[in-house]
C-alpha cells in the first residue's frame, strides 16, 4: 500500500517488476478530485498498453505480465485542486520501483 498526493498539473509514475505470467491485483482509489492514467508495460524490446483512463477516482483489477519487465502506471492530475492517491497492490513481483520524473 502507498499513499501520496498529486497537485493540480503533477504526475506520478509506479512500476512492479515482473516476470512473464506473473500475476499482480490492484486496487487504485483517488481522492479529492480525479487523474488520468496508463497502465502498460515494458522491457526488452516489448511494449504493452493494458488500460488507460480519464477522469478516474479509481479502479481494480489485475496485471498479468505479458512479458518479462516492469509493469505499472503513470498518473496525472488534471483537476485544479490536489488529489490524494492511494495504491494497493499484491500478488507475484520481486520489486516495486518508482522512476525518476
């Protein structure tokens, strides 16, 4: 579980290392206003797009990697106040990675 907030115009970016098969659930609630958001993955010389949102104040559901590589999302506030964002997730990955914006 994580929990971070995002003001108006800010993105973040959260990654699960995982292996082909792996499967990983998630649970993503947004408070205060709404972001829009790409689920994907990648590494190698693959790349996947799993789900992308607008105007999202949460979802559900689960990753399975299609591939070797990190697997995860890249949020935006687009609203104009600050939004609280809290990221649950369990399941098979060896790491939980945040890269540098």
């Amino acid at each position: 579980e994580t929990t971070f907030t995002l003001a108006p115009g800010d993105s973040a970016e959260w990654k699960l290392v995982m292996e082909e098969g792996q499967t990983a659930e998630y649970r993503m609630l947004v408070e205060g206003g709404r972001v829009n958001f790409d689920l994907h993955g990648h590494g190698g010389a693959n790349s996947v797009t799993y789900e992308k949102g607008r105007g999202s104040t949460g979802s559900g559901g689960e990753i399975v990697a299609e591939f070797d590589g990190e697997h995860g999302w890249f949020w935006r506030n687009r609203d104009k106040q600050d939004v609280t964002f809290t990221l649950y997730v369990r399941g098979a990955y060896s790491e939980v990675i945040r890269p540098k914006q």
